[in-house]
C-alpha cells in the first residue's frame, strides 16, 4: 500500500496534516503526550481491524460448505 492511497483518500482526513505538523515547537512532555495518544489510536485501530477479521472468519464458517 502506497502512502499516497492514505492520505489522499479523504480531503478532510486529519493523518496528513498530523504527519506534516512541526515537531520542533513540541516539548518533551508534549511529544510524549502525543506518542500515547497515537499509541491509544493504534490501539483502536487493531481493535477494529481485528473485530473485521474475526467477522469475516465467522461469516466464512457460516457459509462454507
């Protein structure tokens, strides 16, 4: 999966302006604040993802022959 595929799928996506932002004004308390705020959406995201596999395995248990 090619990066552009992210970013450019939705004009109001927050991710590129997030990956563009100026780390450098940051201090350390913040930039570690935001390491657990991203570790926390990470975190969600391989909830869903595993959610949808699970889905699709029982889906595929259901309807197989």
């Amino acid at each position: 999966m090619d990066l552009d595929d992210i970013l450019g799928a939705r004009p109001d996506d927050p991710l590129p302006a997030l990956l563009r932002e100026d780390l450098d004004r940051l201090s350390v308390a913040e930039l570690e604040a935001r390491i657990t705020a991203l570790q926390g959406e990470i975190a969600r995201t391989r909830r869903k993802i595993d959610g949808a596999v699970d889905h699709m395995a029982s889906a595929d248990a259901l309807f197989r022959r």
